[in-house]
C-alpha cells in the first residue's frame, strides 16, 4: 500500500468550517449515499468542492488533522454523510470506520454494515486498510476490529468472519471477549462445529479470558450434538477455572437432556441448580414442563406448573401451549380448552399455535364445525391462521372425503398469499384417489411440479396408492421412473403399495420382481412386504411359495402377524390342505394371537367338522 502524502492543512479547515455552518442544522445517520444526478443545471455551492476535495484526497490528509476529529466525535458522522460511492475509494473507508468506531456504537455499527453491504473490497484489502488508517493515527485501540466482527456476525457471514479472526491473530490484535462469543454463537447457529472448536482453541492460544457466556455458548453446542455426559464434564470444568454456572448454564443442560426426553436426569440438573444456590426461572421451568406434557406426564406437569407459579413466576405461553398440546394429544379437549382459559387469565396471550393444537384435536375427532368456530375466535383475537391451520384444515376434510370444502380452503390459501406446502398437496391427492378421480389428481401433480414444489416421497405414495387402488398400475409404475428422475428415494411404502397392486391383480412374479428390485437399492422390506407377498401366493393357491416366504419372514427376523396366518390358512383351507391349515391355526394360538372372523370362516369353508376341531382346541 503507498506511503501517504501530506497536503495543505487548510483542507481541514475548510470541511470544518462547512459542516459547522451546513450541516449542524441537521442530525444524519452515517451512512452511504447513492450518487447523486451530476447533469442537474443548479449551480453548485462554493462549499461543495472543497468537501470533496477534501474526501477525494482524504487518505492523502495530514494526519495530526485528521486527529482533531478524535477531539470533536461529533463531526465523523457529518463527515462520513458526505461520502458517496463514487467519490470514496477503499483507503478512504477505511479512514471513515476507524474514525467512527470512536463514537457511541449504534452509529458505528450501522454505518460499517453500509460499507460491508457494498461488496466493492476483498477482506484481507480491507484489514490491511484499517490497520494502516489505524497506524496512521496514532491509535491504539482495536474496537474498529470488533465493530467489523460483530457487523459481520449480524450478517451471518461466517467464512468473511472467520477470515477477519486469522487475520487479527496474524496481526497479534486480540480482538474483545465479546467479539469472540458472537463468532461462537453464530457458528453454533449455523452448525459450523468444527469452526466452534477451531475458534475455541485459537482463543486458548491467544489468552483471550472466556467468560461464562462463552462456556455457556459451546455447552449450548455439546448439547445439540447430544453429547450430554461431556457438557456436565464441561461444567465441571469451568467451575474448576472459577467460573460460576448461572441460570443460562442449567438451562442449556436441561434443555439438551429435554431434547432426548430424558426427564429424570433433566430433573436433576433442575434440583442440582436449587443446592447450588441458583434459582430456576421460567425457561427452566418450562423446557421441563413441555419435555413431560411430551412423555404424556400431564399431571406432573400441572404440578410443577404450581410450583413455578408460587416460585412467583408467570408461566409462559410455551409452557402453557405444552399443556394444551399434551392434553389435545390425550384427546381432552376440556382440560385443554380450560388450560386455554387460564392462559388469558394470566395475562398470556394465546398464540396461532395454541389455536392450532386445539384445531388439530376437534378435527381429528371429526368436529370440523367446531373447529371453523376456533378459526372465528382467532380472527377476533387478530391472530391469523397459518398455513399449518390450513393444512390441518384440509387434512381433517380429505379425511371425511369433502374434497368440494378442502379445495375451497385451498383456494382460500392462496387468496391471502400463503403457499401451500407438500402436506397440503398430499392431503387433496389423497381426497382424490378415495373419490376415484384420478385423472385430477394427475393434474394437480403437474400444477404442483409447475409451482416449484419438488414432491417428496409421502406425496408420491399418496398418487401412486392411488393409482393402484384404481388398477392402474402402468402410471403407478411411471410414477416409480418420476421418482427416480427427480432424485425422490422411494421407501419401503412405495414398494409395498406397488407390490399390493400388482397381487390384487394376481400377478405375483411382478411383485417379486419389485421385492428383489428394493432389496438391491438397500431398502429393507418388513412385515408388509412379506404378508403382501404371502397373501398373493396365498390366494393362487401357491401354498409353496407362500410357506418359503413365511420361512423367509421369519429368518429375517418378523414374527408372522394375524393377517399371516389368516393368508395361510385361507389358501390351505381352499387347496383342501386340512392338516397343514390346523397345524397352523394351533401355533397360532400358541404365539397369543387371537383368531378373527376371517380365520374361523376359512376354516369352516375348509375343514369338515371344525366345530370339534375348534372345540377340541379351546
């Protein structure tokens, strides 16, 4: 980079006196404007050539006069509103963030976000800018260093930032403790751990003092990557070196055992921070009280709800949604809408999500009248339904099989501006192929591909269920290929729907090409399969065949099921294989499976005297 020249001082004196008369008039924030119309015929004032000037040749600027604007901070930002983007180049940038990274931070930060948004410099060009503005000036601090991390960290550019902190450490600048907890924190959110060890360790090196933020930041790590047992060693650890766990450490512990549903131990940690004298707050009690609504613990967590209120603390709308959720899950609506009650009794305002707990409980119990009423509630409250509201919604029409109201909710979506989602689109397959209207479901798929929205597997299950339900097994088979080209992996579901297909159809050899075909893209069949398989045989009258596979089910592992034994027996009974079907039917009930009245009508269709045979076994 070239030495700077010293220029005619007057210069200073000139901005100065400029913003003085011009400008002090008005407050501006730092920032960057946009180049301004040159062609215009008015003429420009005498002041504007001298700030120009001036910024123009501000690298160039005496730097004792440059100093004078460390003694009067007032005037950076007036002198940083000047600059544009074709008048300033990176030198004098850097000038401008030193400079202002004097002054209160709010105008610092905003006015480097500008520069960093203007893309125009490499980061190491910029670092080697600063650190010479900064020489330039005689100054000693590095808090231009830390605005830029921290900027740079509210722009969640990690690879930028990660740069400006081997740079500083080349440079033996050492940035702030706090500078470093963004970086932690910001690459724990976007799940760069390596870059959080790496980070960790240089902080070691440099002997940059951690503070419980930052141990409370990689615990915060431990326990995303489920490594629990190492995050109380952690802990250990850190009180070793003198630090204190504050609430945040118990809570991120507690949270990552909530996350396994690991309830006793989180019960633990919960207690453990009481004897350490640490009182718990409503984030502590509330990952608990929605870890145990999740295990079905309903009355444990009423309880500790109590506790927490005569610990004086207001329940928040998590923990109470928590309750709503687990009691709509039990299928109790009362107590949920009583808990919903109490919330606004509280003071805690329901949420969208408490709506839709709720919604989704009367739907699954076919209230679809009751729940539009909940839908009404909300707008009163000037909540506005999601599009998870909508697609419980339609999901809970398609289910009763009123496609006409489930598309109306549909078209509903998309006249408030909200996108429907693959859940929405299965759903209205689905209505579809119940109501055999296959040629619409078709359509609705190419609408959908047409949208942007790239089906996943649970979609194309749904179209090819479909498909096969109405014999249609070419298109249900294209749909494979379709799968195949838009790179969506089948599952075993899709298999077994394609192999029930082609057996409903008694084309068994079909089937077995597609069990063999999933078996080579390492797709495990299960009982499924092999029952599905079982029965095709069984209703050729195969019995061979479906005996091997029985043999074959059961060295994999899978216990014959009653839906087995019911297909077995059936194909016997019809091929006139008496003993076998009775030998069956007895090991049957060894295994404690009950018979149903498809296995006792094939075995009076098949065995004479089965009233004594049946007696004789009871």
């Amino acid at each position: 980079m070239p030495q700077y020249k010293i220029p005619n001082p007057r210069i200073f004196n000139n901005l100065k006196s400029t913003i003085t008369h011009h400008h002090l008039k008005h407050t501006h924030s730092p920032s960057l404007q946009k180049p301004t119309n040159t062609t215009s015929k008015t003429p420009s004032k005498p002041t504007t050539s001298s700030q120009e000037h001036f910024i123009k040749h501000l690298p160039d600027t005496n730097t004792n006069t440059l100093k004078n604007l460390l003694k009067d901070p007032s005037l950076v930002p007036k002198l940083t509103h000047l600059f544009t983007l074709h008048n300033t180049n990176i030198e004098c940038l850097a000038y401008s963030i030193v400079l202002i990274s004097q002054i209160p931070q709010k105008e610092s930060f905003n006015y480097i976000k500008n520069v960093i948004s203007l893309d125009s410099f490499s980061t190491q060009d910029m670092f080697l800018a600063l650190v010479n503005a900064r020489k330039a000036l005689g100054l000693k601090s590095s808090v231009m260093f830390d605005h830029w991390i921290n900027v740079l960290c509210e722009l969640k550019r990690a690879d930028e930032v990660f740069k400006v902190f081997h740079l500083m450490k080349r440079w033996k600048i050492v940035p702030r403790i706090e500078s470093c907890n963004n970086v932690l924190s910001l690459f724990v959110k976007m799940d760069y751990a390596r870059n959080v060890w790496v980070l960790f360790a240089e902080m070691v090196k440099m002997e940059i003092v951690a503070s419980v933020c930052t141990y409370n930041i990689m615990l915060n790590l431990l326990c995303k990557e489920g490594k629990l047992k190492k995050a109380r060693e952690f802990v250990g650890n850190m009180e070793a070196l003198g630090f204190r766990p504050n609430v945040v450490t118990y809570n991120t512990i507690i949270n990552g055992y909530c996350m396994k549903r690991d309830i006793v131990r989180a019960k633990g940690v919960f207690k453990g921070m009481e004897g350490k004298g640490v009182k718990a707050d409503e984030y502590s009690y509330g990952a608990i009280v929605s870890c145990m609504c999740k295990e079905g613990m309903l009355n444990e967590a009423c309880e500790l709800l109590g506790k927490m209120e005569e610990d004086g603390l207001v329940p928040s709308a998590v923990s109470f949604n928590a309750l709503i959720d687990g009691y709509c899950n039990k299928g109790d609506i009362v107590m949920a809408l009583r808990y919903k009650d109490e919330m606004v009794k509280r003071g805690v305002r329901p949420s969208v999500s408490t709506y839709n707990s709720i919604i989704h409980a009367l739907v699954f119990e076919g209230k679809e009248s009751e729940a539009e009423d909940m839908i009404e509630e909300m707008r009163k409250e000037e909540l506005v339904p999601d599009v998870i509201t909508y697609n419980i919604l339609i999901n809970g029409y398609c289910r009763s099989g009123d496609a006409r109201k489930a598309f109306s909710l549909h078209d509903e979506m998309l006249s408030k501006g909200i996108e429907p989602t693959r859940v929405t689109y299965t759903s209205l397959i689905n209505v579809l192929s119940k109501r055999n209207r296959m040629t619409e479901a078709d359509n609705l798929f190419d609408k959908i591909i047409e949208r942007g929205v790239v089906p996943d597997v649970v979609l194309f299950n749904a179209l090819i269920d479909g498909h096969c339900a109405n014999k249609n097994m070419e298109r249900a088979l294209l749909l494979l290929k379709e799968m195949d080209r838009l790179k969506v992996f089948p599952d075993e579901v899709t298999y077994n729907t394609l192999m029930q297909g082609h057996c409903r159809e008694s084309r068994v050899e079909e089937a077995i090409a597609l069990f063999d075909e999933m078996k080579e893209r390492g797709i495990k069949p299960d009982f499924i399969s092999f029952n599905t398989l079982i029965s095709g045989y069984s209703r050729r009258g195969d019995m061979k065949e479906a005996l091997m596979l029985r043999d074959a089910m059961l060295s994999t592992g899978f216990s014959p099921t009653l839906l087995t034994y019911n297909a077995l027996i059936q194909g016997l009974c019809k091929n006139k294989e008496e003993r076998l079907a009775k030998e069956l039917y007895k090991e049957m009930i060894s295994k404690g499976i009950s018979p149903d009245d498809n296995t006792i009508y094939s075995l009076v269709e098949g065995i004479p005297n089965v009233d004594e045979f049946l007696a004789n076994d009871m």
